[in-house]
C-alpha cells in the first residue's frame, strides 16, 4: 500500500470515530439501527401486537347449532307441532285428570303467571290491569265459560292478540293444568258487578 493511501485510511478511520464519539450522531446511529431491527423483526412480534389473538381462529356463539333435528321429526318431551288457533281448539283435547295434584299445580302456574292481569279471581282485574292499555280478558263470563277447552290452551300457548304467548314458559302438561284450574274457577259463583255506586244507607 502507497503511503498516500495509508495516510487517506488513517483520516477516514479518525473521521469515522470522531464521529461515533459525537453523542448527537451517536444518537443517530442508535435510531437508525432500532428502525432497521424492527423492519427485520419476524412478523410474530411486529406491531400491533395487541391484535393478534383476534386474528386468530374462533368460533363465535351460536355459528354452529348445537343441535339440528333431522326433518320430521318431533321431541319427545310432550312436543306439538306448529297448529294455528283454529286447529288447536278442535284437535286439542285434554287428556289429563282433575286430580288434587295437577289442579294444585295449575293453581300455582295460574298465580305466577295469570293472576297478574287476569286476577285472583279470573274476573280481568289484576294487580297489572290498570297499567295495560287494553283490559285483560275476563275469563268468567258467559263466553268464556263456553269456549273449548283447546283454545284456550291455545291461546296459552302461543298469545293473541293482547296476551304474550307462554309457550317457553309452560310445557304441555303445565298448559292443560292451567285450563283445568280455569275450569274449577269457571264453576265458582260470578262476583257481582257493581253499576256506578253502590247505596249506603
């Protein structure tokens, strides 16, 4: 090597350790270093990372059924098929007893989920009755003595026009339980309805 090249050598390498000894290039360099770490980093950790278990494989609730019926066929829990109101007051008998027991139980269901509107006594006035916009049926009438037993199981079943269906509330059994306690009260003595205001003397 010629001395002339030796000499640019030694005032290339001061140079460049003068300037690594700068603190403000030495700053520099540090970053510059950083940005290309991170332009090289393998894509796992590369930002955002707070996002990578989202992008991730899920199964969100309910994407697959968690039960499909074959077609035709219907539970064997007490299960009906899908019957208009029409249907259900001629095809829908009751083919359950009177029995201490199942009127017990329709009185129960009769008062947890009836009595608010309909009232203790059948007669329309529960204890919700004055916050409907439409007056509750009054189950003790003429009219409703006469109705067959299947409508008003229907209308337990799937509502009406006024009235929310209780078809996830009750089971089968639980219906005709309830019509059977409807019944008991049907054969009760019709409260006295009172014409403007009663005489005191």
């Amino acid at each position: 090597m010629s001395p002339s090249k030796f000499a640019r050598g030694r005032k290339k390498l001061a140079a460049t350790v003068a300037s690594l000894l700068n603190p403000l290039r030495a700053a520099r360099y540090a970053a510059a270093a950083a940005l290309l770490c991170a332009a090289t980093a393998a894509p796992a950790w590369s930002f955002p990372w707070s996002i990578d278990m989202y992008r991730g494989p899920a199964l969100q609730p309910l994407e697959v059924s968690p039960r499909v019926m074959p077609p035709g066929t219907l539970p064997v829990d007490t299960g009906e098929p899908p019957m208009s109101l029409e249907q259900m007051t001629v095809r829908m008998h009751n083919t359950l007893q009177p029995t201490p027991e199942n009127l017990a139980h329709g009185e129960k269901l009769y008062y947890d989920n009836c009595a608010p509107c309909h009232g203790d006594s059948g007669t329309g006035n529960g204890t919700v009755a004055h916050l409907l916009h439409y007056p509750p049926y009054n189950l003790m009438n003429s009219v409703a003595r006469e109705l067959p037993d299947g409508f008003i199981y229907g209308y337990i079943r799937d509502g009406g026009t006024h009235m929310p269906a209780y078809y996830d509330a009750m089971n089968s059994d639980e219906r005709w339980d309830v019509v059977m306690y409807v019944r008991q009260l049907q054969k009760k003595p019709a409260p006295p309805v009172w014409v403007g205001m009663p005489i005191v003397r």
